[in-house]
C-alpha cells in the first residue's frame, strides 16, 4: 500500500520524513525536485509506504 499526502511546504515534507525516520521508518530514495513539485517518501515501521509532495503555486 503506497499513502500519498499532499504538504503545505518543503519544509513540511522534510519535517514529516525526519520524524518518520526517528520513530523507525526507512527511505528507499533521494528527495525529487521538479521545480513546482518536491516529494520524498518513506516506508513506516507496519511497512506502509507514505509519499509526502508538496505542489508550489508557481515554479522555482
């Protein structure tokens, strides 16, 4: 099962998978930036993977 969740910031997409990976979570990839999208995810200790994006009105 893959959860996707959209953020309100880049900042909040890196904030969510520190704290996932604190508590025992993993990642299996490289934050992705496309200029108007940011995503990371990780996969949580029940092996549950969360991709975390956060879309920008404008790009940059």
């Amino acid at each position: 099962m893959l959860i996707n969740l959209c953020c309100e910031s880049r900042e909040e997409v890196d904030r969510l998978v520190a704290k996932a990976l604190a508590a025992g979570g993993t990642t299996y990839d490289q934050p992705g930036d496309l200029g108007f999208m940011y995503s990371h995810s990780f996969v949580d200790p029940d092996g549950h993977g969360w991709g975390l994006f956060h879309i920008s009105a404008t790009p940059g």
